[in-house]
C-alpha cells in the first residue's frame, strides 16, 4: 500500500507544480543558432545576384535527390559585373522529400545554400511541397538578413567554377 | 450437466497490430489463445523495412550517417557512433580525445531519452493514462533542446563524422549540460517513484516473461533484457570503445528476469548515464574536434572488413563493414538489438495472459526502424 | 393524477435530463483538465475561454460523425445495445435525491432501486460486444461480464452495512441518519469497499479492464462510431457521477454542512454541500486514474472473490454485532481499523509467500573494469 500512496503523492506534486506546455502556434520554443530548417539559396548583394552557380554538386550529393538544378551564362559576368561565369536557371528542392541532413550546404563550394530556421513550410498539395527558385530564395535572403551572413565574406567563393 | 472435459472449445486466433495502439509501431503479432491464456504467440514483422542495409551500398560514407539516424529513432546518437566506428577502425583512424568525450556524453544522454521514451510506453502499456508517458516526453523535450543546441536537430542529427564529429559543442554547452542533469536527476526520481515500488505494478510486472540468464544468451538476446535475467555483460565494459575505460559507474543487474527486472534496470541506467555525462563534462579536454580527414566525410576506407559494437539503449548494436576502397561501402549488416531481443518473445510470453503479452513486448523496448531496418 | 402532476413530473425530468448531460459533458472537461495539470500539461485551451468549450466541440464532433456499422455484424443488436447501457444509466436519477426536498421520487427502496437498474447494464455491454463481430470487441464484453458480476456482490454487501446502521434502504433516511457522524467513520471497511467496487462497476481505471485501451483498443466499443459511441460514452460518465454521488450520500453525509436552518439559503447550502463532496469524490476518481496501473483479469477476479467479498461479509457480520449487543461507536471503528490493517498485512504476507522478491544487484565499474 506504500507505493500505491506515494505514487498518488507524486502525481499530487506535479500538479501542483507549473505545466511545461508550450502553446504552440501562439509561442515558440526558442530556436538554437543551429537549427537546420530547410535549405534556402543565398543572395549576394555586392553584385545583386544568387550566390549560387548552379554547379550540381549539392544535388549529386543529395541522399535522397531532392535536388534539382539547371545553369545557364551568367549575362553579368559578360558585362564583368561578376566573377561568376555560370549562374543557376532553375533550382527546385522538394521539401517533401528533403531530411534537412545539411549536406548540401557541407559540399557546396561558393556559400551559396544554407540551412534556414524556416520549418512551418506544411502545405496540403504535392505539388506545393515543391519549393521553387523564388521560395528558395525567400527563405534564404530572409535568413541570410536575419543572420547576418554575407556572401563573399568567406572563403567559399574564391573558388570559382 | 457436461463434465468440463466433453466441452469442446477451440483456441482463439487474434491478431495484434499492426495497427495496435501497443505493439510500438508496426509489429505484428498472432496470438492463439485460449480463453484469456496464450497458447502460441507468432511475431510477423517487416512492415517498416526500408532496405537500408542495401542503401548503404549505393550512398557514401557521408551519406550513410543519416540512414543509421532513421535506424533506431530514439537512439540516434549511439547508431550513428557504431557507423563510424567502424568506418575509422578501417582506416586505422586516432579520434580525438575531445571528440571521444563529445561523443560519450551525447551517446549517454541519448541512452536517457531512450528510456525515458521505454518508461513512458511501458507506463501506458501497463495501463496508466498517459502519466508515465508525459513524464518520459516532459524529460526527453530537455535532452532534445540541449541536442538541438549542438547539432541543430532534434531528432535526426547527423553529427557524428569519420574521425570525429560535425562541430565543436555550442557556448554555454557545458552549463546547459550542468543544469540539464539535475533536472534529471530530479525526472529520474519522480519517475522511478510513480511506478517502480506501486503495488499493481509490482503485480503486473514481477514473475511476468521471465527468462533465466542462459536462455537469455541462447536467444541471443543483448542490452537490459540480459542484464536483467543476471548476466554481466556490457559492451561498454567487455570491450571498452571510446573512452569508456576512464568512468566509474555502476552496471545495475536484475536476477528474475522478468519484466519488473527490465524496468529497474533500465531506471538505474538512467541514474548511471548521469554519471557518467558527469564525469565526461570534468574530463574534457580541449583539442580539435575532428581528425583531419578527407573533404566532407567523403572518406575512402583501404579494401578489408571489420565489425564494430557498441552498446546501445536497447542493447549490442554492431556494424559489419566490408570495403572495397571505394567511396560506398560494398556490403553493411547491421546487429540490431531490437530484433535480436524479439526472438525471445515466443519464449516469454507463451503461457501468461494476453494483458501480459503488452506488458513482455513493451519491457523489450523493441523499435521497428531497427527490426525491419 | 391530475394534469399538473403529470406536467410537473415531464418537466422536473426534463430537468434532471438537463442537469446530467450539463454534468457528463462538464465532467469529461473537468477530467480532461485535471489529469493535464497532474501531467504538468494544460489540458484543453483552445476552443473558448480555457478550453470551456471542448465538451460542446467533442459533441458537435460525435453528432456529425458517420454512425458506421461493421459489414457482419448483428444490425439489430448493433443498434440497440448503446440504448440498453445508456437507459439505465439515466434511470437511476430518479431516485437520487440531491438534497431533502429536490428529488424527482424519492423510493423507500431507492438504493435498492439504484444498485438494480445499474446492474441492467452489463446485458448492453455483452450484447455491444457481442453483436460487434470483432475479437476484441468479445473478449472485452466477456471480460466486462464477468467483472460486473464479480463486484455486483461486494457492492451490494458493502452497502447492506449502512443499510442496517440507518434501518432504511430510503436514501433520504439514510442521509438523514448520520446528523451525528457520518458513516464513512462508522463503517470504513464498508466505505473503501464501496469506492473500490464502484469504480469497478463503471469500469474506471485500475479496473477498466474491458476497456483495456492498450490491449483490448476500447474492448466492447471498439466497432463504434459517433452518436452511438457516444451513448457509451456519456453512460460511463453518468455512473461515475452516480458511483460518487451514492459515495456521497451513504457515507459522506449527503447535503449536511453548515447551511441556515430555514429558507430558500438552506435548500443552496445543502445544494452547494451536496455537489462539493461528489466533486470531491469525483476528482479522487481521475486522480487514481491518472496515477495507478490496471490490474490484469485474474487478478481483478480474485481480488473481488477473495478479498472483498470476505472483507464485506466480515463486515456484516460485525455491523450485525455492534447492533445487536448494542456496543459502543468506538468499537466499531476500531474493529474497521483492525480488519484493514489485517487485510493489508495479509497482503504483504501473500505477496512475500507467492511471488518472488524483486533482487537487485549492483556491480561497481572502476575504470572500465568490474570490482565487484
Ligand atoms: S552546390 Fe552550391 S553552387 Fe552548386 S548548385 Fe548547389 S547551391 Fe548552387
Ligand atoms: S538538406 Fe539534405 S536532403 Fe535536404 S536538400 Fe540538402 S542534402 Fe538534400
């Protein structure tokens, strides 16, 4: 009868103590500087255009080919504007398939991925899981702004091609 | 009248899961029973195989960190160690000293979420609404934000590298980790006092599924389930890996083997994982984190095999690795505690009550993911 | 019976009717809250103030929900089981009076009364179970058979205790008897009995073995959907409700507390005492809800064949002698100690005897190596 009682004494005592629910939708747990959201493309503001190259290595080491990228002459670089030679067409991340490993952003050469802190992405179509250039982009430049981090500042992007 | 013996009665099939609120996940079991008895139990399993072991084959070492995550989804830390393990004891690769020690704390901190994660579903299992099981997750929420601190994941972490880990531990980790262990200490304890010494959990639990210490190793069975019929046997002390040699702690040891033995065991562990965190925190010493190694992870082990272990929450998880000097491996078989400890459910529940079969199969604290990998 | 009988008794019914369903769907709230705060949760809290709302959602839910029925099951006894679990269930409030004067009719027989139709019940569960075409759904009927009738007996005779002690099955008398002492002071053994079966008899944890969430997946109800699930639903709630008002009113005193003695405040006084001890009684139920593990069938059998129906009978048959010979009320409540303190003693005793005592051994690890 002893454990019986004290186990009505425990519950008894963890009622009378505060409720660790957070409310989510309203509140948040506060995020670690770490945390892997989904990947998001950065921007390089020196030159006002993707950081990325669209060089496929991301999508090659991809674990579940989630990736998809196309590349194309990058018109600034004929106007020597920029450094970059190719610069991305398309790029195409389906979150749905994405298991945020960070991966990409590891072997990318040219700092142009990252993992954001953006992880309510929920959506009720396949289709929509698709995340397109722009939503690449919108998570990444909000991140990028928010984080404080500049492209070009590293040194990732001396590697050209 | 009829006498009981010309009374025809037929033994019962009912299928358990694998939609079943307890069989953890998607297991599936046919018991014969008669009446409330069980006369024979049929495990069926298979539903959640994702052919990782062929994966593994086709993805680089890099890559398979993150398959050996989704393995055990409760332990990740201790899967992703075994991995490595044996990809460095291929190359003949020298850890770190501080890398070792990130490592133990991590994998030890990941034994605690893992049973607390074992106490809730045994809580519930055995009949309490849910209490056990809020407890387990309310202590489980603080490791995960101190794992989401280093490795930027909850769950999934993909942390641990050939020759090291991904980063060095976050500011502040060693405060948050101070602090995190009391709390603990304390969850530990008020989970212990609910149920461990309860006199209907004592009913429910003593003298149920009880399996002596040599059927135990016949069924090839591993982890707190052998340690609780008696058997002194931990890998972490058989054959020490990292720096496991340098802790004192204590191995708690049942005698029945029964499922009350499982639970206490898995309890003290608890309480002896915190120790050991404790003494890993004074020990570390500072260092580079990684051993240098080839771009990314994308290592390339000389031609050879070898087997690495470990000893998981759930029991000896080991690595078969086989290279071929290739950037992937050319064969991985994998030791998983959870099936292994499977076998011996036949065994243990046959003869005891269908309200017994739930209460055997949560103290094998079985995980699908690792069963039909 | 003239017409305004007839219209006054439709209408105080319609209240009664009222008054329950307000009780059932606050008390499922009511335990959904509680058991979140012992879990250090918060319980409901999004549909209206404080979650208030959640019992009007979960029945909007239920009602708009596809009454499904399974492809072989018996169609007939599909059907009509809910009602033939959920009538009685609602009949007994006739007779519970709620304080002196509030009470649709009050019996000479009530308790009698009561306990009987409560005990209709099972026929609903077993034919819920059975018409079902599920295994799961027959092994929880049969288990929810033979548990009912197992704790029917030390209900009964629990409550034959007080009977004798007021003279009365009327629950108005009963109530009115203990002005003196409340008869949970006289009578504890029968009081514990009381509680225990009771919660047996509405299948609350640790005795919702019919139930059985984690092996049986909700045992006679499985098949059931929506409005008929909720027929079920709302019958379990009543009777908690019933278990801790007949609490309440046989052993606790019912209405009396301090209230005026005259007027309309004494009617709210003893209103207010009345919902504050089955409250009480009530919470006590989810709190062992929330904390205690269920017992397993066989040991639910023989707890109730050998330990709570000898303690009844010993019981009887000590209340019968305290009568007769017209002790003292001391003796009585120290003869009550001393059987609990027995059985308890002789709990410890068979438990050393039968089951093997848990051994646990530490070995020491110094450096990676056993010492011992
Ligand atoms: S690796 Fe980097 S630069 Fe190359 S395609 Fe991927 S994101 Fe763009
Ligand atoms: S995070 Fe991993 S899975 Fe997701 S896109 Fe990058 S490499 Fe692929």
């Amino acid at each position: 009868m002893i454990g019986f009682f004290k186990s009505l004494a425990v519950t008894l005592q963890s009622m009378l103590r505060k409720p660790v629910t957070v409310q989510y939708p309203g509140e948040h747990l506060p995020m670690s500087p770490r945390y892997l959201g989904f990947p998001g493309l950065l921007w390089d503001d020196a030159v006002d255009e993707p950081a990325c190259t669209g060089c496929l290595v991301c999508a090659r080491y991809c674990p579940t080919d989630c990736i998809t990228v196309s590349m194309k002459d990058n018109p600034l670089h004929k106007e020597g504007k920029s450094k970059r030679r190719k610069i991305v067409d398309d790029f195409q991340i389906r979150m749905e398939r994405c298991i945020l490993c960070g991966i990409c952003v590891e072997v990318c050469n040219f700092e142009a991925i990252a993992m954001t802190d953006y992880h309510e992405e929920a959506d009720i179509s396949r289709g929509d899981l698709i995340a397109t250039k722009e939503d690449l982009f919108r998570m990444g430049r909000d991140y990028q702004k928010r984080a404080g981090i500049v492209v070009g500042a590293g040194s990732g992007s001396e590697g050209e091609e | 009248m009829v006498a009981e013996a010309d009374l025809q009665t037929v033994d019962m099939l009912l299928n358990m899961g694998p939609q079943h609120p307890s069989t953890h996940g998607v297991f599936r079991i046919v018991l014969t029973i008669d009446g409330e008895r069980i006369v024979d139990a049929e495990p069926h399993i298979g539903y959640l195989h994702r052919g990782t072991e062929k994966l593994c084959e086709r993805e680089n070492y890099r890559q398979i960190i993150t398959l050996f995550d989704r393995l055990d989804y409760v332990a990740n830390f201790n899967n992703e160690l075994v991995f490595v393990m044996a990809a460095e004891k291929l190359m003949g690769l020298e850890v770190p000293e501080r890398a070792q020690f990130i490592r133990v704390i991590l994998a030890e901190l990941n034994r605690i979420s893992s049973h607390m994660l074992f106490y809730g579903a045994f809580g519930t299992d055995i009949g309490v609404l849910a209490t056990p099981f809020m407890y387990g997750f309310r202590e489980r929420e603080r490791i995960q934000q101190l794992f989401e601190a280093v490795t930027g994941a909850r769950m999934m972490h993909s942390y641990f590298r050939v020759g090291g880990v991904a980063d060095d531990l976050p500011d502040g980790f060693t405060a948050h980790t101070r602090a995190l262990l009391d709390e603990l200490k304390r969850g530990v304890q008020e989970c212990d006092r609910l149920l461990t010494y309860n006199e209907i959990f004592l009913e429910r639990t003593v003298n149920v599924g009880a399996i002596t210490g040599e059927e135990a190793i016949d069924f090839g069975v591993s982890g707190p389930v052998l340690r609780a019929s008696g058997v002194p046997m931990d890998v972490r002390v058989a054959e020490p890996y990292l720096v496991y040699d340098r802790f004192d702690y204590e191995i708690p040891l049942g005698k029945n083997g029964d499922c009350w033995d499982r639970f206490w065991v898995r309890i003290e562990e608890m309480r002896q994982s915190i120790a050991i965190v404790e003494q890993a925190l004074a020990m570390m010493p500072e260092g580079p984190f990684q051993a240098p190694v080839a771009k990314f992870g994308f290592v390339r082990p000389p031609r050879g095999d070898t087997y690495a272990r470990a000893e998981n929450p759930r029991g000896d998880f080991g690595v078969y690795l086989v290279s071929q000097g290739e950037n992937t491996p050319y064969r991985v078989k994998i030791r998983g505690p959870s099936f292994c400890n499977l076998m011996a459910l036949k065994r243990m529940t046959v003869g005891h009550y269908i309200a017994d079969a739930v209460v055997i199969l949560g103290s094998l604290d079985i995980v699908l993911g690792e069963v039909d990998r | 019976m003239t017409w305004a009988d007839v219209g006054w008794l439709v209408l105080s019914v319609g209240l009664f009717l009222g008054f329950i369903s307000f009780v059932v769907l606050f008390l499922t709230y009511a335990e959904r809250k509680f058991i979140g705060r012992i879990q250090q949760r918060l319980g409901p809290m999004r549909t209206g103030p404080f979650g208030l709302l959640q019992p009007v959602a979960d029945a909007i839910k239920l009602l708009s929900k596809e009454d499904l029925v399974p492809g072989r099951a018996d169609r007939f006894l599909f059907w009509i089981a809910p009602l033939i679990v959920f009538v009685p269930a609602i009949v007994i409030w006739v007779s519970i009076p709620f304080t002196r004067d509030i009470v649709i009719e009050n019996l000479e027989l009530g308790i009698f009364f009561v306990l009987a139709v409560m005990g209709l019940s099972i026929a609903g569960i077993l034919m819920a179970g059975w018409s079902s075409f599920n295994k799961y759904a027959m092994l929880g009927a049969v288990r929810a058979a033979a548990q009912l009738i197992s704790y029917e007996l030390p209900l009964l005779v629990a409550v034959l205790g007080v009977v004798m002690i007021a003279g009365s099955l009327d629950l108005q008398v009963i109530v009115a008897e203990q002005n003196t002492v409340w008869y949970i002071v006289l009578q504890p053994v029968a009081f514990l009995l009381f509680f225990t079966a009771g919660l047996a008899e509405v299948g609350r944890t640790p005795f919702d073995i019919p139930m059985a969430e984690s092996e049986l997946i909700g045992g006679p109800f499985v098949e059931y959907s929506g409005m008929h699930w909720s027929m079920f639903f709302m019958a379990e709630y009543a009777n908690t409700f019933a278990i801790a008002v007949l609490t309440t009113l046989l052993f606790l005193g019912g209405w009396r507390g301090p209230a005026p003695a005259t007027g309309w405040g004494q009617d709210v006084m003893m209103a207010f005492w009345f919902l504050t001890k089955a409250s009480a009684v009530i919470l006590v139920i989810f709190w062992i809800r929330a904390t205690i593990p269920r017992l397993r069938i066989d040991q639910l059998m023989s707890l109730a064949w050998k330990v709570l129906l000898p303690l009844a009978f010993a019981n009887l048959v000590m209340t019968a002698f305290y009568l007769f010979y017209g002790w003292p009320d001391w003796s009585i409540v120290l003869l009550s100690l001393g059987l609990l303190m027995a059985t308890v003693y002789g709990y410890y005793v068979r438990r050393r005897s039968r089951l093997p005592r848990p051994v646990t051994v530490k070995l020491r690890v110094r450096q990676g190596r056993i010492v011992g």
